[in-house]
C-alpha cells in the first residue's frame, strides 16, 4: 500500500514540477515584456490558443514518441515520416489526401516495428536507416524542391481554422491525447507497454506478445507522426523539405521532461501533455524577448539538464 | 612425436578462430572495406594513385574521428548524441585560433552589447600550436563536462547529451552566426595532402627531398594522422585499467562495481575520450576547409553517421563488445559508399535512398542470427 503511493507521487513529482516551472516562465516572461512594452501579451487568451496551435503539431508527434519511448525504444524516422506524409497528402489531393497520408505513416511504423521487434536491430539504427530511405524516396520524388502541390481544403480546416473561437488543431490534439491516454491507462495493451518497458522477458514469460506489441507501438508512433505532418501542411498550406525535422529533438525532450523514464516502463501521459506545453512557451517567451538562436540552443539545452537534475535523476548502481 | 603434432596443429588453429569469433564485428567490417575499396579503386576512372587517396583520406578524417568518439561511450553501454555538436563547436574556435596571423590575432567578445577585449594570441608557429592544443582540451573539457552531468547529475547519457549538446551548438551558433573565419593556409596545405607535401612545407627532410623519405611520400597525412591518434591513444587507453573498466561497466555494471573497478571515473573518462576524438574531428575539419561553420544539420548528420558507424564496425550497442579500430572501418565503408555514387555517376537525388537502404540491409544481414535463436527469451537482453 505505502509502496503503491510511493510510485504514484514519484511518477506524480516530474508532472507538478514541470507545471511549476510552466508558471514560472509565464511570470518571467510577463515581468519582461510588461518592463519593456508596457503590454502582457503573454497572459491574452488569444496569444496562448495560438502558441498552442502551433503547439498541437508538437503535441502530436511527443504522443506517439511517447508511446515508444514506454516500451524503451525510440523512433528516430519521425522527421521524414512527417514529411513523407505532408508530401503524399499534398501530391493526391482530394478526399484521399488525409487517409494517404496517414496510411504513409502506418506503414513506416509496421517496417520499423518489424525490424526492431522480430529482426531485433536496435531501434536507434533501425529507425535511422528508415529515415534516411524515406528521405531519400521524399527526394527522388520531389526532386529536391519544395513540391508545388498544395493541402486540400480539409486539411487547411482541421490545422488553420477555429471552432467556436478555439483552433480545429487543438481539437484534434486533444481527440489524439484521450485516445493515447485511455489506451495507456484503461486497456490491457496499455498494460503490455508499460510491462515490456519494465523487463521485456517477463512481460513475455507472463504471455504478452511481445513483438506485436512493440509493432503496434511503432505504428502508433508512424501514424502520429504522418498526422502532424498532414496537419502541418494543412496550417502552411504546402509540404516543403525538412518540415519535420524542428520535431525529433522536441518531442524527445517533451517526453522526458513530462517524467517518461527515457529506459521505458515509467510516466504518464499528463506529463508528456505538460511537456510539450513548456517547451512551446519556453520557445514563444525567447521568441519575445528576440533571443537569437544560439542563446535559444543554450537555454533550451540547460533547461533539460536542469529539469532532470530536479527530478529525472537515476538510481545509483551502488544501491 | 605425431601426437604432439597433431595436438599443435588443432590447438593453434582453435586460438585463431576463437579469435576471429570474438572480433567477428571487426572483421566482417574490415573484409567489407577491402573488398569495397579495391572495387572502387578498379572502377575508378584514374585508378590507384596518391591523388585519389589524398582526397579519399581528407573525406574519411572526420567522420572517422567521430566514430571512434561515438565507440567509447557505446563501449561504456552509453551513447553520446553531442559528438557532431563538439565538432562544430571546436571548429569554429579552431577559425578563431588558428588564423596564423603574424603577430598575432586580437580576440574580443561581445556579448549582451558588451565588448569586451580578450588580449591578443599569438601567432606564428608557436601559436598555431597552442591554437591546436587549446581545441583539443575544448573538445576534452566538452567531453569532461559530459561525464560529469552523466554521472554526478545521473541523467541518462543520451538525454544528457542531447542538451549538453544544444549548448554546445549554440556556443558555436555564438562564435560564428554565419560561415567565416580563416585558417592558415600553410597549415591547410601541410595537413591535408601528402607526407611530402607535408615535409616540403614545414621544412623537413630536405623538404622532402630526402632518398629515405620518397617510398613513404605518397601516404596522405589524414591516415598517418589517424594511425597516430588510434595507436598513441585508444590503443594505451584501451589496455589501461580505465579502459579496461569501460568495458566492464558496459557489459554489466553492477558486477564492475562489486569487482572494486573505478566505474565512475571509467565513465568520465569515457565521455572525455570522446569529446577528445570528436575535437579533433572539428579541427581537422576546420582546417580542411579553411573555416568555422555552426552548420546544425551538418552536425546532426554527422552524429547519426557516428552511430552507423559503430554499429558497422562490430561494436554492440548494448556496451561491452568492439572497438575504436572496428568504427574507423566502420566509417570508412560508409564514406566509400558514397565515393561509389561518384564514379557510376548514379544521379545525386538517389543517393540518400540508397544511403538509407545500404544501412538497413547492413544491420538487417547483421540481424538475421536471431533466425538461429533456439529460445526466444536469448532475444531479451
């Protein structure tokens, strides 16, 4: 019993300490433009459903990443999967746009599935090597030029548009974060992660498939990745090389500071939602103050350490 | 008589295969460079010359470098995504300092509207020399700094390195928000061809004139570099009781710790190692070509490289098994692929795929002894 409310507070830390800090840069933030323009724009509703817009796109790609990261392993094919996806999308239009789209992204997670769960290849070099081939067709296909196609109307709606006031993407973002959170929590395949994450042998001992599994985990992450990038351009009208690439390094980082252990089997999705939040407005916030990029690279890269050394330390060996 | 004949032979022959056995990794990875490069050299229009090699060497330096930097910690069961960032950080010092000004290049900061004076460094060879020195030990110290957040904070090495390595970048982004800077042309020259050209501009030799010096005068100087650095570096770190105690940790660090070997200080060295490489990597690419450059997907595509690498050459991911030798080989092959793209005039837009197909094939056939696998719970580990 105490041990059971033990591991909740310690997955629980990580989460309230992330939103603490999300305070604290709201407040800094506010202090600063208050001092230099004499104007709040930080706390104005309409400024934060537009960095969250921009957000959901990040969001989007952190749920999936998320999802593989529990069962420790990482999908480092997510930039062109995004890509590849927007690429597709934009190229055949019309009705099917979105379902080619998606379909793109579900098919890079079934190869990266395969190779990491029954080739048993690293994910890290497997996922790499996709991502290299996918850019590579994304290429030979384009040309090497932005492609000339753009989103369909449908998909300028769902990124671009507003509901009742509120952004289409951040409805899907929130449709995408119940579906990933009552998956993780209330099913017994969220179970599965979550023990595959922990020690893959015993969940398999125990009679978990693990290799399907690990599969469908990797196509979740495909097929959140192809959304983003259908989404993406849908809110910039195109598809253009190296859209994805502004999203690897972020989603990783969402995930870890939302307390996901980076070795799999520990965090929750709150955290991951909390995670990305920071790092939009940790990047809107510098974007105010005109940082340039290399300070930006140095806050941002502090800020993880930072975050970590609070909370995402390990255990000693020793213990 | 025949008896102990018989017992000789065998025993001899079962100490090679044990041997070849254990480095398998290396020597497929070695047997595959060769085979690659003599095709190359067979197909190449020009054909074997010193020329082609020269050019070969200054292309593979780099890489090669990071890949040896990439090993250590991979050996260590770490992996350290701040090897392309330490690169391009010691790079765009190495345009500062290395300028080679006579009479020295003043030095100033400015940062947060400030401008501050840093005093002038020295030129001529003297300061060509303690520029080299100075990017080294920023490399090492980037390295240093590394281990510590890795084993003092106890953050995961690959997310520890990850933000270490946004701050290193933006070091760089700092030093150098667009290309520029210059590197002095003679030590361009001197390093980036051959041992005669090398001799003939620092003044050796006879300039390089000399009988004994023209059966070694075609050998580029990138590979007598890299020879130097794995034989007077890894090598005597590999037999030290740190590097000994690197392997340790990586294939089972709880046992390393009862056995009583220093696992934190194994692993620091670990990290510092490789931000020594990857410093010498930035330098040498720096000074190849003449500038610095905070080039960010230059520096994410040489970290990935890195890890391909390292796994061509036989090194596990998982930590414990390869070596330093086996990665060099290992980013040899993947540079001798692309050299292929060049002679069979393959069209540059197909290039990254087939990249990105020779490197899954490659893991992939690595991959297919879990066909062997007799229990499905040998895949765990």
């Amino acid at each position: 019993m105490t041990s059971a409310s033990l591991s909740l507070s310690r997955d629980d830390r990580p989460i309230l300490i992330a939103a603490l800090f999300i305070l604290v840069i709201l407040v800094a933030g506010t202090v600063y433009t208050f001092a230099r323009f004499g104007s709040a724009p930080l706390l104005s509703p309409t400024y934060l459903l537009q960095q969250l817009q921009i957000g959901a796109f990040l969001g989007i790609v952190a749920a999936g990443m998320m999802v593989v990261i529990l069962i420790a392993q990482i999908d480092l094919s997510v930039p062109w999967t995004l890509a590849a996806a927007a690429m597709m999308a934009t190229s055949i239009g019309g009705p099917l746009a979105i379902p080619v789209g998606l379909g793109i992204g579900l098919l890079v997670g079934l190869v990266n599935g395969i190779g990491v769960a029954y080739l048993r290849v690293p994910s890290m070099i497997f996922t790499l090597g996709v991502n290299a081939v996918m850019r590579g067709l994304m290429v030979a296909h384009t040309g090497g030029y932005a492609p000339q196609t753009a989103a369909t109307d449908l998909m300028r709606s769902l990124a671009a548009d507003r509901t009742l006031g509120i952004p289409n993407a951040l409805f899907v973002w929130a449709v995408v974060s119940v579906l990933v959170a009552v998956m993780l929590q209330r099913t017994a395949l969220g179970r599965y992660i979550y023990a595959i994450g922990n020690k893959e042998a015993a969940a398999y001992l125990a009679g978990v498939d693990t290799r399907r599994v690990t599969v469908i985990c990797f196509v979740i992450c495909g097929v959140a990745a192809a959304l983003a990038g259908v989404l993406l351009a849908g809110y910039s009208t195109k598809a253009y090389q190296g859209m994805g690439d502004a999203y690897l390094l972020p989603s990783i980082a969402a995930v870890v500071i939302g307390g996901t252990n980076i070795l799999g089997g520990r965090g929750r999705y709150l955290g991951t939602l909390i995670g990305v939040v920071l790092i939009v407005l940790l990047n809107s916030v510098l974007s105010i103050m005109d940082m340039p990029e290399a300070g930006r690279q140095v806050i941002y890269g502090l800020v993880i350490i930072f975050m970590l050394l609070v909370y995402g330390r390990g255990e000693r060996v020793t213990s | 008589m025949r008896q102990r004949r018989l017992a000789l032979g065998p025993s001899m022959l079962d100490d090679v295969a044990i041997r070849v056995r254990q480095n398998v990794g290396i020597v497929t990875a070695v047997l595959l460079f060769c085979v690659l490069y003599v095709l190359y050299n067979l197909a190449h229009p020009k054909g074997f010359s010193s020329a082609v090699l020269v050019q070969n060497g200054d292309e593979i330096f780099a890489l090669a470098m990071l890949a040896m930097a990439q090993t250590v910690p991979v050996l260590a069961s770490g992996l350290d995504l701040s090897v392309g960032a330490v690169m391009t950080m010691v790079g765009c010092f190495a345009s500062y300092l290395l300028t080679g000004t006579a009479g020295g290049a003043p030095l100033h900061l400015d940062i947060f509207g400030l401008h501050l004076s840093l005093g002038t460094f020295p030129g001529g060879i003297s300061g060509i020399l303690l520029g080299i020195v100075v990017c080294l030990a920023i490399g090492a110290l980037a390295g240093l700094i590394n281990g510590c957040v890795v084993v003092y904070g106890r953050i995961q090495p690959i997310i520890a390195t990850l933000a270490t390595g946004a701050v290193y970048i933006g070091i760089a982004l700092f030093l150098r928000p667009t290309p520029g800077g210059k590197i002095d042309e003679d030590l361009n020259w001197a390093l980036t061809n051959s041992l005669g050209d090398f001799a003939a501009t620092v003044h050796i030799f006879d300039d390089g004139a000399a009988s004994w010096f023209a059966p070694v005068a075609w050998i580029p100087v990138p590979f007598v570099l890299l020879v130097l650095i794995a034989l007077l570096v890894w090598v005597p770190f590999r037999r030290s009781v740190l590097g000994r105690a690197v392997y340790a940790v990586g294939s089972a660090e709880g046992a390393a710790y009862m056995s009583g070997l220093p696992i934190d200080r194994a692993k620091i060295a670990a990290f510092t190692l490789a931000g020594f490489f990857a410093g010498c990597g930035g330098l040498f690419l720096a000074i190849q070509t003449s500038s610095g450059n905070a080039d960010i997907p230059q520096a994410g595509a040489y970290t990935l490289n890195s890890i391909a690498s390292v796994v061509i050459g036989g090194t596990s991911l998982l930590g414990g098994t390869g070596s330093a030798i086996g990665s060099i080989f290992g980013a040899m092959i993947l540079r001798v692929i692309s050299f292929f793209f060049r002679i069979f005039d393959i069209a540059p837009l197909l290039q990254p795929l087939f990249e990105g197909l020779i490197l899954l094939a490659a893991v992939s056939i690595g991959a297919l002894g879990v066909l062997r696998v007799r229990n499905t719970l040998e895949l765990f580990r």
